[in-house]
C-alpha cells in the first residue's frame, strides 16, 4: 500500500481505521500503519489466527511457530499490497 493510498484510505474512513479494527490481536500495533494487511489461506487462519481480529506478521509467524513462507497467502490482491508477502514471492 503507498502513502498515498493509505491517506485516501484515511480519509475515508478515518473514524474506523483508527477505532482499533487494524489492531493485532497479541501486541496492539496497528496492521494496516504499517502494511501488515495481507490474507493467508483460510486452514491457516482457522487454526492459528484470530477470527474476525486481526494480527500483525509477526504474532501470525509465532502463532504458528514457525516463520511464514509464500504458500501460507493467497492470491489475493491485498497481498499484492504487502512488501513482506512481495518479498517473499520475490525468493
């Protein structure tokens, strides 16, 4: 996502974005500030994830104990909107 994406986004819905719906269910961050909205494969998610909330990468990957590889995400547009899972396809 850019920074001009995400000022569009704020913007917009500005009274959600920051109502706590983006943040990570284990450390609080915010997902979406920094770029961590992505969507992994819906058995990954019903075994290790956090429902309807959200987490960021990281308590995903600790969740799992494990860290996240390409296969765990769809291909899904907004993952094509997170550097990490960008990275990782890159390999």
């Amino acid at each position: 996502m850019t920074d001009a994406d995400l000022d569009a986004y704020m913007d917009e819905h500005d009274d959600f974005y920051w109502s706590g719906a983006f943040d990570c269910d284990d450390c609080g961050i915010h997902t979406a500030e920094y770029g961590e909205y992505y969507m992994v494969h819906d058995e990954l998610w019903d075994k290790h994830g956090a429902g309807e909330g959200m987490l960021c990468l990281s308590c995903l990957a600790d969740r799992l104990n494990r860290e996240l590889t390409a296969h765990d995400f769809t291909h899904a547009p907004i993952n094509d909107m997170c550097e990490f899972v960008e990275r990782l396809r890159a390999v």
